[in-house]
C-alpha cells in the first residue's frame, strides 16, 4: 500500500467560515488545563463579550502587544482625523474609504449573533455613518480635539453600540492580537493541531492604510481562532454614550446650573432623573457634543474627566475583587 501525502493546508480568507454549534471552551477544545492568559470562550458560538479598547489602554499588559494595540488604534483614528481636517473632497473620499473597510473579524467569536458566530457586525454601511457624522453633525468635536480617540466614537456617534465598536477594535488592532495568538502557540503546543494560515485584513501604521497579511491561527472545527487577552475584553464594555451622558454630561449641567441661597448659602443641584427629562438632554448622543463643547468653553475637557473616573472605578473594582 502507498502512502499518500498530506493534503495541503487550505488558506483561508477571513469570511469564509461556516456556522458552527455550540460546543466547547478554547481549554476544553484544545485540553489545555489550569488559567490561561487569553479569553476562554466558545469555540463555535459568538460570545456576549466585547473588545473594549478603553479597557486596552488601562489594562497593564501583555506587552508589546498592548502597546502595539494602542499604536495600531490611535495611528487609525489619527489618520481619519487628519482626513477631516484637510477637508477636500479627495480627503473626504480617503477617509470615508478607510472607515469602510472594518468587515466582521469572526475569528474571534466575541459578539452577539444568535446563531453560531458569522453574521453580526457591519462595515462599509456603518463606516460611512461614522464619516458622515465625523465631517458634519460631529465636526466641531473634531476640530477642537474632544474627537480624537477611537474609544470615544459611540460616546457622540448614534448607532454605533458594543458589537460595531469591538468590530471596528478589532480589526485596526487585528495584528496586535494575531502577535498575541502566535505567542500563545508557543506557549501552549496544542493550539498548534490544526493551526491555519490566514490572510487576514489589518491596519497598518506605517503605510496608514489596511493591508491584507498571512498569519498563523489555531482552528477549531476547521475554523479560525484568533485569540484575545483576558483583560481585553469585557460584557459591558466601559465607554458607553448612556454612561457618560448620566456620569459627565448630567453631572456638568447640575454644577453649572446649581444656585445658591442668598440667605442659608446652601447649594441646590436639580436631581439627574429631572435632568433626563429635559427635551434638551433627552437626545443622549447630540447633548453629549453639545454640552461637551460648551463645558470645554468654560475649561472642562468632559471626555477627558470621564476617563479618569473610569480609571479609577476600575482599579476599585479590582481592589474589591482581589480583598
């Protein structure tokens, strides 16, 4: 009898996957025992987590790939800001082409599909609503730099809720994470059965435009994995236009429109649930540009102070978990 050789190994293109059933955890698949240092999570399921790139850039690591991370997200934002700034309507083509190009990175699996793991997400569609909203509605942000993070999008942009920011993450940090996995198949040999070239889509800084590059992932069932850091990822992810609006913007508007009794000097603020009421707070995404300008009028970099107290709700968080 003649040995025959192995069949070749397939490329896969990003996008090409089946839907898979629910099956097993990435420790169980593979039978990789003890903690891990990446998001143990369904193999063939979109998962109710979320890449949050805020929690990126307050996590402490792992390194370089945070920072590459980092480097890749604010090279992309950076680059589409300056589109705008330039405001001509080559610029204009340039950026809204840049911001259209984000397609569902399902290796992942983080999301909120219902069926298996392929099928959630958006790209040239809500790519061109960021633009359109960044050149109009949003501009001013822009201009006077309250815009110039890629995790304060969904804080002024409408629509553009967890699964389309943790898209959009993920795929201008997709080398960072792929230098994570390939790391991780060093150090666990049995995410190296199976493993599949890939050529997948990525930002790159240099160049400041998307490339398409070969990388090495682990597959499950035939499928891509692309692995994430445990601390990168979170079910409610951190900036959210709803948190900042009742935190920030609320509260801003309580100590500008506070007043103070002549007779007693005791200051009244109105409640925040009052405040909601308002037909001129009620549109959470507009009031959050609006009030974010005037208060940046009186010297209050709102965006700014709302990052801090998340940080530090954050390292409280941790302290109460690790008491």
């Amino acid at each position: 009898m003649v040995d025959c050789p192995p069949a070749p190994v397939p490329r896969v293109k990003t996008g090409e996957a089946q839907i898979g059933n629910p099956m097993s955890s990435i420790t169980e698949y593979f039978g990789i025992p003890g903690d891990v240092p990446f998001l143990d999570i369904e193999v063939d399921a979109d998962n109710l987590a979320f890449l949050d790139l805020h929690a990126i850039r307050l996590s402490t690591g792992p390194e370089p790939f945070r920072a590459e991370a980092l480097r890749q997200a604010d090279s992309f934002m950076s680059t589409i800001v300056a589109y705008v700034h330039a405001g001509s309507g080559s610029s204009f083509e340039l950026g809204r082409a840049l911001l259209s190009q984000f397609s569902e990175p399902w290796e992942t699996r983080l999301g909120m599909s219902k069926d298996g793991y392929f099928g959630h997400g958006g790209s040239d569609g809500v790519g061109a609503d960021i633009w359109d909203a960044l050149v109009t509605d949003r501009r001013a942000l822009v201009e006077v730099g309250l815009l110039s993070q890629l995790d304060r999008i969904p804080l002024y942009v409408s629509g553009i809720g967890s699964d389309i920011t943790s898209d959009l993450t993920t795929r201008v940090t997709y080398s960072a994470l792929a230098g994570f996995t390939a790391a991780m198949l060093g150090e666990y040999p049995q995410l190296s059965y199976g493993a599949l070239p890939v050529d997948a889509k990525m930002w790159n800084p240099e160049t400041r435009d998307w490339v398409v590059r070969s990388v090495e992932l682990p597959s499950a069932n035939g499928k891509p994995l692309l692995l994430v850091p445990r601390d990168w990822a979170r079910r409610n992810p951190l900036v959210t236009a709803g948190r900042f609006h009742k935190k920030s913007v609320l509260g801003h508007v309580q100590d500008v429109e506070a007043t103070v009794s002549s007779v007693t000097g005791r200051v009244t603020r109105s409640p925040k649930w009052a405040l909601q009421q308002r037909q001129d707070l009620r549109n959470v995404h507009d009031s959050n540009a609006r009030v974010s300008l005037s208060a940046l009028d009186l010297g209050q970099d709102l965006p700014s102070a709302f990052e801090a107290y998340l940080a530090g709700w954050l390292r409280e968080q941790d302290r109460r978990h690790k008491a």
